[in-house]
C-alpha cells in the first residue's frame, strides 16, 4: 500500500513570470522515454512482479523503496510544469465570476509548443512527452529476470539523468522553478543509478557502480544542485515505510559516495525527505477553473472543514 503525505519532496520557488514553453519542456522529465512515468512505471511494475520475494529481499526492497520515491517525483514535475505554465499567483483571482470569454483572454495559448496543455488540461501537467506525444506502457520493462530488470533500472537512471541536463540546459537563470526540479531530480537520480550499480555488483560480482557518473555531469557546478550536495542527499536512500524494506542496508549501506561528490558513506533513512509545501495554484475564472461561479464551491468547502475539524461528521 501507499500512504500520501501533503507535501512535495522538496520545495519549489515559485515563478516570476509564466512561461508555457519552459512547462512544456518540463514535460520530457514526466512523460518523455526517460521521464518520472516510465521510472515509475518500471520499478512498481517490477515490485509487483518480483519473484521469490522472500528469498530476495534485499533486491526487492531496493526496487519497491525506489518505486515509492519515484511516485513523489511524477508529483513533484507536475507542480513544476503547472507552476511554470500558470506563472505568479494573482491574488483574489479566483474569486472573480469569469472574465470577458469573448475578447480572448487565451489568445497566446494558440502559439505555444504545447497548446493541448491548455485547451484541455487548463494549464496543468499530464503524462506526455515535451511534443506532447503520450507516454505509453511500452516503455515498461518487468522481464522477471532480476539481473536484466536492474541492468534495464541502472539504464534508465543513467538515461534519465542526461536528458534532465538537456532540459536544464534550456532553462534560463531566472526560471528558478524549473531549474529547482531538474536539480533536485539529478541528485536523487544518482542514488538511483548508485544503487542498481550496487545491486548488480553484489549479485553478479561485476563492478558497474564504476561506470559511474553516466553521464559525467559535474553536479557541483550545477547551482541548483549544491545544497543537495551540501546536505548529503547524494549518499542517502529512503525506505518511504516505517519498518518495512530494511534489506536495502545490505546494498546500500558502507560504500563511498560517488567520484566528483562530497565524500561520505552511505545512509539509508527510514522514512522519507523532510518535504516542502505544496505550491496552492490561483484559480482562473475565465477558463471554469474550478467553476465559473467559485464563491458557492469555497463557501461549501469552507462548512465542510469547519465541520470537520470540529469532529461534527456530514453536515
């Protein structure tokens, strides 16, 4: 089972200006070939799959641990890209009744990369690629062979963290938001691909964990990622339970950091990251989001939760 926790995995600053273009660039770190859905998609699959559980547990524990991890990046991108493509927050917006339709006030949304964003998804983050292209369930890998589902995972991880670069790459320094996303994902996917490394090194005997980096991105010039570094989330592994998926100790636990990396040993944590609020997105009237008459839906929530947090039950 999976238990949700109102938070993001860290925080994200919140954009000085809308830029759709950027959102839609944001979308290959979810729905592209090597994005959050297919990481996602590969590890949960394989931890429902996985045989001889019991016998190999460690491996196991390392794929299902992971699995959870990944789910808070797919919702960690999604915020990026609705937060990128709805821009500052406008204060009071939502409480207006709707705006002139008719003197188009989405009149940019037709020229930009990836205009379905809007016209059907209100600004908001679904699990396409960059081309807004749908990411698909060929993209999932569960073989049942162990050593070839971790040689695929360590794959991917590498995979992954190249075209987060990219997308990095195409970020200018004032778009704080999305090059928070891309620099947190590249630190914690170097724990991922350390840690297939380290399971195929102990299963096989093969010390892949020396091909690390792959690529060879310098992470300490990347500014988004040195507080990452600073911290030690580069040598640490979270279990995402309290209590369970322990055996990843036997893999994880003793070796060094990475090459390139502040030096330490390796950590696992029970539990999960500290976390970061939620970022609250503004509604937008003249779009029906929520509704185009918002004043009655707040004032229900509103009873609702009152109602609630004095134990009253149903109103």
């Amino acid at each position: 089972m999976f238990m949700r926790v109102d938070q993001l995995q860290t925080e994200l600053p919140p954009p000085t200006r809308a830029d759709p273009n950027a959102a839609a660039a944001l979308q290959e770190l979810l729905g592209g070939k090597y994005g959050e859905m297919s990481t996602l998609g590969n590890y949960m699959f394989q931890s429902f799959n996985f045989r001889s559980k019991s016998k190999l547990t460690p491996f196991y524990n390392l794929v299902a641990a992971i699995t959870a991890e990944e789910l808070g990046h797919v919702e960690l991108v999604s915020h990026g890209i609705a937060m990128l493509a709805n821009g500052p927050d406008k204060p009071g917006a939502d409480e207006r009744t709707g705006g002139d339709v008719s003197g188009a006030p989405a009149e940019a949304m037709k020229d930009i990369r990836s205009a379905a964003s809007f016209f059907s998804h209100a600004g908001g983050a679904v699990p396409v690629n960059s081309n807004s292209m749908s990411w698909n369930v060929d993209m999932v890998t569960t073989t049942g062979n162990v050593v070839f589902d971790l040689l695929h995972n360590f794959h991917l991880e590498c995979g992954a963290r190249l075209h987060k670069l990219r997308v990095y790459e195409s970020l200018t320094h004032d778009n704080a938001t999305g090059r928070e996303v891309c620099g947190y994902l590249l630190v914690r996917g170097s724990v991922h691909a350390h840690a297939y490394a380290l399971a195929l090194k102990k299963l096989t005997g093969v010390a892949i964990e020396q091909m690390l980096p792959t690529p060879n991105i310098p992470l300490d010039k990347i500014p988004e990622c040195q507080k990452y570094l600073d911290e030690g989330s580069h040598r640490r592994l979270y279990t995402f339970s309290q209590g369970d998926y322990q055996a990843i100790r036997g893999i994880w636990e003793g070796e060094q950091a990475l090459p390139g990396d502040p030096p330490g040993d390796l950590v696992v944590v029970e539990g999960m990251p500290e976390g970061g609020k939620i970022h609250d997105l503004t509604g937008e009237p003249n779009v029906f989001t929520p509704d185009y008459a918002p004043e009655e839906m707040f004032e229900i929530a509103e009873r609702l939760t009152r109602a609630a947090m004095q134990g009253a039950g149903s109103l």
